[in-house]
C-alpha cells in the first residue's frame, strides 16, 4: 500500500467516524424534539416532583360539560381518555374548532400543587371528516 492509498483511507474512515457522530446528533436533537403528547392515565402516573418539573403536552378529549368561563378570556375544562380526567385553565383565545367532546392538545406545566394543568397553548384537533365551511354559509 503506497502512501497515497494511505492517505485515502484514513480521511474515508475519519469521515466515516464524522458521519456516525452527526447522524447520532441529529437523531437524539430530533427525539428530543418531537412532540408527543401524554394522555391523562400517562400523567397519572408522573409522581408530583415530575409534574412540576417540566413542560408536558397533554392530548385527549375535551370532557362533556366540562367546560367553564372563570373570566373574561380565561377558561377551565377537563381532558380525559375515559380512565383519567385533568383539570386544565387556560388564559387567552380558545381556537375555533375547540369543542367538548372533540380531541385537544394543550401544552404547560401543573400548578405548584400539582392539581390543574395551567396550559400555555391549546390546539384543537378535527376528526378525519371535517371539512370547512362553504363561503358564504353562515356560522
């Protein structure tokens, strides 16, 4: 093996090592970043110091006659999976497809007792049928 040929496989293994090392950065940044959402029976078993600790997405459905105008622009509902209820409040404009019975993501954190779920953002999900209303039809 001459010094050129050398030369080549050692920067083809140093770029091999370089690939490896950036596609495992890139995949433990993407996991960290995804957003999965967890269900009311999944935060029932978060112990009170894990509640408080970090930002959760919480996904489920808004609970029938749940929902409750505290003030003006600020609103407590429950989210549940049919095993689990969670009490969220929320301050600020609830999106328009937001409706009881009708799955949500809401993203926050718990109070400092660790029983409501102060969400930060609210985003309402539409089933699979939904389809937007004809211009001019009324609302």
């Amino acid at each position: 093996m001459n010094k050129a040929q050398k030369t080549r496989l050692i920067m083809m293994g140093v770029g091999l090592v370089v690939a490896v090392v950036a596609l495992y950065w890139a995949s433990t940044g993407l996991r960290e970043q995804a957003s999965l959402f967890q269900s009311p029976s999944d935060i029932q078993k978060l112990s009170p110091e894990t509640k408080q600790e970090k930002t959760i997405r919480l996904g489920g459905l808004v609970l029938e006659n749940s929902l409750k105008t505290l003030t003006q622009g600020e609103y407590e509902f429950q989210i549940t999976d049919y095993q689990n209820d969670v009490t969220v409040r929320y301050k600020g404009l609830l999106p328009d497809l937001f409706r009881e019975g009708q799955g949500v993501y809401v993203d926050g954190a718990f109070d400092e007792a660790g029983k409501i779920f102060i969400a930060t953002t609210v985003l309402a999900k539409h089933d699979e049928k939904y389809t937007p209303p004809m211009p001019g039809e009324g609302e």
